[in-house]
C-alpha cells in the first residue's frame, strides 16, 4: 500500500498539486509565520519555477519580514518575466512605504496605469498583517487624492471592526454606504456591526434592506438570525426557508465577497437554532446533521444535536455522538501535549506522526499537512506519513484563509 501511494505521489510531498502548495504558504502567512512560508514557497519552486503566484507569496512573506529589499528584488523579477504594473504596483507601494520612500510612493500613486482595483488589494495587504499604521497612511493618501472615497470609508470601518470599535466602524460603513448605496458589503458590515453590539432591531433593519440580487440570501439568513436572538421565531423560521435550497459552498463564496468567513453551512446552522427553539425536534435534527456533514468541528450544532437526540428518547444515537464530541476534545488535548513535547524534542518522528495523524481525524487538514511537511523534511521516505499524505491528498476539501472567522453565534 504504502509503495503503490509512493508510486502515485512520486515518493514526494514535492509533488503536491501547486495551488495546494500555494495555500500551505498562503495559510502559514495568516498565521504570521513568514519563514514557514518561504519553506514552502522554496520547496514549490523546484517543481513550479517563475510560478507568478509563488513570487506574490515571497514577495508578500519578505515584506511581512519587513525585508522589503527583497521584496523589490523579487517583484524586480515578475516584472521582467511580464507581469503587469497593476499586478505588481500595490506590493512594490507597500515595500517601498514600510522601508518609508516616500518619492516612489507618490510616484506610484501618481501612476494612471494602476488600477483602482490596485489601491484596495494594497490595504487588504496591510489589513491582512495587521500593519494599520501603514493602512491608514494608504487611506489618507487615497482620500487627498480623491481617489475612491467610498472604498476609503468602507476600509476606514473595517479597521475599527476588527479592533472591535463597533460603534466607530458602523458610522464609516454607513457614511460608505451613502456614498455608494450600490455597495452591499457596506450595508452588511453595518449590520454585522449592530449585530455585535446586540442590537437586533436595527440589525434586522439593515438586513431587511436587500431583498434581491445576489446577496439576498445572505442577508436573510442574518435578518432570521436577529428574528431569533429577538424571539420572534415563526417569522424567523419564514425567513431563513427559501435559502435552505442553497449550496453551502455557494453560500461560503457569497460570505467571502463581504468580508465574512464563515466555516459552516449557515443557512442549515440558523435554521436548526431556530426549529430547536420552536420545538421541531426532527427537524432540528435533521438540519443539525446536514451542518456536521458540511463540517464536523461544529462543536455547539453537535451540542444542540446531542440535547434534540435525548428530548426524542434515541439515546444510543445521542451516545454516540457524545462520544464524537469527547473524542474530539481529547484529540485536541492530546495534540496541544504532543507540541509541547516536540518543542523540547523536536525530531521524534513517532510524535509528529501522532500528532499529523490526530489532526487528520479532527478534519484539520492544513495542520495535518504541516506536520506531515516536517516529518518528511527528516525523513523523506516515513512510510506512515505518505500513508497519511495519500489519504489526504484523495479527497481534501478546498478551504479559504484569507479572512477572520466571524465571532457570531
């Protein structure tokens, strides 16, 4: 068995398809672990050389390394290999600003060949590190010149919001909102911010405020969950209905163009919430199965499935998932002890194995992959990590990282 997956990988993590590779490096920079990145970015280029994607990925960990010479080197590089200013324009502003030339800065700004959408890649960049300071310098430069004051306004609040200012943050997506009332982010940020601050009328209010296009469905699903938190469960429940035919993923997609991650079937997670209020158990039951079956680290669905299975008196299935549920703590018990033993003994290939092999069983795919990448940096040829590697690469799931995971119920 081991041979035969051998055989089919090319005995090489290596040989992992490039956009999962890329995502590895891509999910070790969200975690601000820039030197991860360039490991697996260096590992990716032996089998992807002058892959323009992999030079973003340098490009962005050199610059989170505040080595921002090389950075330039690198986008140096992409330019001369063809790519485009407007690709290349917002990374070489941040370099260029964080090492603080701000000639080349105004230069850049003044340049009519990068384009708008240039200005706000760049202060997602910013967002993405946490650099602020430089985030708002953007902002600042961007509003002188006059340049997309709505976009301004929305990533003025976006700032606030992740720092938890609310408040602040609902005021800039409003004054966003005015500005461009085509933009439907602004509205939603808006009401997730009422949303946070516990106040579900207005909430529910701006929630009510799209009713067509393609992010009707989204903005029902939250308008339903204000109706729940607010009590009001039949509406509730008539509401989130017609978005129950949605494809989770579709859903996801939808989520991530707001600015929203969410790691769940959403619709199914508050329409459950919802029939288990009323009473429904079955039906909670039901949806509650379809969110575990879309991710199974759901850990209050399967507590809320656990309490419906014992109000129906089907005890051995609520057993059964009560084990689920502990074994499932205990996994993650285990694997916070395994790192702290690597730390003292960091090239025990048993543990890593360990620990790669319980964070395949709790879904966490891009971790178990980690570990594997270590363990066959040691040892190239562990038969029990390409036994593991096979069986992920078969059917992994394509996850997003690039944004915070909501803190809503």
């Amino acid at each position: 068995m081991a041979i035969l997956i051998f055989l089919l990988i090319g005995g090489w993590w290596f040989e992992l398809p490039r956009l999962w590779l890329c995502g590895l490096a891509d999910r070790a920079l969200q975690q601000y672990r820039a030197r991860d990145a360039l490991d697996w970015i260096e590992r990716a280029e032996r089998f992807y050389p002058n892959d323009f994607q992999l030079q973003l990925l340098e490009v962005r960990s050199n610059l989170q390394l505040n080595l921002n010479g090389l950075a330039i080197e690198s986008l140096d590089r992409a330019k001369a290999e063809g790519a485009s200013l407007e690709l290349l324009a917002p990374y070489r502003w941040m370099a260029e600003s964080q090492r603080g030339n701000q000639a080349a800065v105004k230069s850049l700004i003044a340049t009519e060949s990068v384009s708008l959408e240039a200005y706000e890649a760049l202060i997602r960049a910013y967002e993405h590190g946490n650099q602020w300071g430089n985030a708002r310098r953007v902002l600042d430069q961007m509003e002188q010149a006059g340049i997309l004051p709505a976009v301004v306004l929305y990533h003025r609040g976006r700032i606030l919001e992740i720092a938890e200012d609310f408040e602040g943050a609902g005021r800039f997506y409003a004054d966003a909102f005015r500005k461009d009332p085509r933009s439907s982010r602004a509205a939603f940020r808006s009401g997730i911010c009422r949303y946070n601050l516990r106040d579900f009328d207005k909430a529910k209010a701006i929630f009510s405020s799209v009713q067509s296009g393609p992010y009707k469905d989204v903005f029902a699903i939250e308008r339903a969950s204000c109706l729940w938190e607010m009590n009001d469960l039949d509406q509730a429940a008539r509401v989130i209905q017609p978005t129950l035919d949605m494809d989770a993923l579709s859903l996801q997609t939808l989520y991530l163009q707001l600015d929203e991650f969410v790691d769940s079937d959403r619709a199914a997670l508050v329409a459950a919430r919802i029939e288990d209020a009323l009473g429904h158990r079955e039906l909670a039951v039901s949806l509650l199965r379809k969110v575990l079956a879309f991710n199974s680290r759901e850990f209050d669905a399967r507590g809320i499935l656990i309490k419906n299975l014992r109000a129906l008196g089907r005890t051995s299935e609520a057993d059964e998932v009560t084990l689920v549920q502990s074994q499932m703590v205990a996994n993650r018990q285990r694997c916070r002890q395994l790192r702290l033993e690597l730390d003292s003994n960091p090239r025990d290939i048993s543990k890593f194995c360990e620990l790669a092999e319980l964070y395949w069983y709790s879904e966490s795919d891009a971790e178990a992959m980690l570990a594997i990448g270590e363990i066959l940096e040691m040892e190239p040829k562990c038969e029990r990590a390409l036994v593991l590697l096979g069986k992920i690469t078969s059917n992994r799931a394509s996850r997003q990282f690039t944004h915070r995971p909501t803190s809503r119920p």
